[in-house]
C-alpha cells in the first residue's frame, strides 16, 4: 500500500486509514509468510523424506559393509582352511611318493640281486662247464700225446723192423 493511499487528517493521517493500512500490511505479511511457512514444509517434508531415504540407504550400505566384512573374515578363514588342507595333502602326498620311491627301490634292489644271483650261478655253472670240457682238452691231449708217442714209438719199431728187414733182404741177395 502506497502513502498516499492513507487519508490526511487534520493534523496529520486518519487513525482509521492508519488502522486499515496496518491491517493490510499485516494480512499481506500474514500470506507471504503463510506462504513462506508452506514452502518451508513443504521443503522441510521433501528434505525429510531424502533424509529418511538416506538414513535407510546408510542403514543398508552399514549393512552390505557389515555383510562383505563378515564375508572377507569368512573368505579369509575358508582360504586358510584350503591353505592348511593342500599343505596336510601336499605332505600326504609327498610320503606316500617317497614310500613308493623307497619300495621301487627295495624291489629294484631285490630283484637285481636276484639277477645277480642268477647270472652267478649261471656262471658258476658255465665256470664248470669250461673247467670240464679243459679237464677234457687236456687229458684228451695227454692221451693224444701218449698214443703219439707209442704211434712214434710203434713206427719207430716198425721202422725199425722194416729197416732191419730190408737189410736181411739185402744181405741175403748178395
């Protein structure tokens, strides 16, 4: 409201105009502020809402957080679990390969003993063998010898004897 709205009185502005100009300033007040009053609830109730929603998406963040620690501790004792499980099965593993290696060795200890075995008793036997067929050899040349010696010893008299005779044949042509 303008000034010159309010009505001059005789020494100065009409209480009434006063009065009525009060009432309007005060009832354009009251609205804007009515006005600003709604606003500002309708702003705190929008702001409320998003605070709400944020409060409950904080609750289930706190919760997912809550969540993927509990699943980290959980990951992290189920990897130690499978940690110390493949060391308790590596170090089966590992005795029963080297009880294997040491039963290869035993039976491929046993068994070239046994092979050894067998070729010294072929060998012995083949050792016998040879010293039968050179015992053989050599009475074979002894006994060769001998009768060489009585074949010499026999022609040597027959010789002899032939000599002797074609002597006596000889002397007694003449």
């Amino acid at each position: 409201m303008d000034k010159e709205i309010l009505k001059s009185a005789l020494f100065g502005y009409s209480k009434i105009s006063v009065c009525q100009y009060i009432a309007t300033m005060n009832e354009e007040f009251n609205a804007k502020l009515m006005a600003e009053a709604d606003s500002f609830r309708e702003e705190r109730s929008r702001l409320q809402k998003k605070i709400d929603d944020l409060e409950a998406e904080l609750a289930a963040l706190k919760q997912n957080a809550c969540d993927v620690g509990t699943m980290l501790l959980e990951a992290g004792q189920y990897a130690e679990q499978l940690r110390q499980q493949a060391q308790e099965e590596a170090a089966e593993l590992l005795q029963q390969a080297q009880e294997e290696a040491e039963q290869l060795r035993s039976q491929a200890k046993n068994e070239t003993d046994q092979l050894l075995l067998e070729i010294k008793t072929k060998g012995q036997a083949q050792t016998q063998k040879l010293e039968l067929y050179t015992g053989a050899i050599v009475k074979l040349r002894e006994d060769m010898a001998i009768l060489a010696n009585r074949t010499d010893d026999a022609l040597n008299t027959f010789a002899e004897q032939f000599l002797s005779l074609r002597q006596d044949f000889e002397d007694s042509e003449i």
